[in-house]
C-alpha cells in the first residue's frame, strides 16, 4: 500500500444563513462544512455518492470533531478545505482537515474521528484492509 493519502479538496462561498450576528461562520457551521467536505469527497474522488453508501454492508460514523478556530471567516468569503486520512486505529479513521481563506492563510483546522460500522451488527469493526487503500494514492511502476 502507498503511504501517499489521497486529498480531498473543495472550494465553498460562505453564505448568509451561515453567518452569526457579528458577521462570522456560527460555531455549529464548521462542523457541517467540515462533515459535508468528505461526505462530497467520497463521492467525488471514492466514488460513494449517496445512494451507493445506502447500499454498502457498512456505514461510516462521525464519532468525534476536533475544531480549532484560528480566525474569522466572514460573508462571501470563498474557503478552500483540504483533508487526508492521517490513519487507520482498528475501526477509527483519522482525517485530518484544514480550511483556508483565498489567500492560502489557515482559518481553522480539524480532526475527525470516522468509524466503520456493520449494517448487520451496528458495532463499530476495524476498517478492511481493501477499503484502507481507496484513501491513499494508488503505486505506479
């Protein structure tokens, strides 16, 4: 297996209704930005779109989120958030993501905790070897 993850990559415009009365992103906003980053991630470099993931034997859980705030993000503002899997502890995947502004400056960090859970048992299991490659670049000759 490689040990080059894939990153994920996407470029938002933050809209009004996100927005607090003092013209920054809600607190509650990063972590949907965040979540919905590698939810369209998986679909667009994994290939799992929404009604693919409702038909794998298994789900993928956000059990934790860790966000640092570094600076506002304001109005209109465009963000770019990038992500990786940093790794693999038995059920756990570890993603590390990172939100820009325009200018390439950081504005927040996150790590996301992502369980791999049986539709059979609903437990959480460790992820599969097979599945583990999808999140890192695939070796060229």
């Amino acid at each position: 297996m490689s040990n080059v993850p894939s990153i994920f990559k996407s470029t938002y415009r933050i809209q009004f209704s996100d927005l607090d009365p003092y013209d920054h992103i809600s607190t509650g906003k990063y972590a949907t930005y965040f979540v919905n980053h590698r939810m369209e991630g998986l679909r667009d470099y994994v290939g799992w779109d929404l009604k693919t993931l409702g038909t794998l034997p298994f789900m993928t859980w956000v059990r934790r989120l860790e966000i640092d705030f570094l600076r506002p993000v304001r109005g209109d503002q465009e963000i770019t958030i990038t992500s990786y899997v940093r790794e693999f502890r038995g059920p756990d995947a570890l993603i590390e993501c990172t939100m820009v502004d325009s200018a390439g400056k950081s504005v927040s960090r996150c790590l996301m905790t992502v369980a791999h859970v049986d539709k059979v048992t609903n437990r959480a299991t460790d992820w599969p070897p097979d599945l583990m490659l999808l999140f890192f670049e695939k070796e060229t000759a």
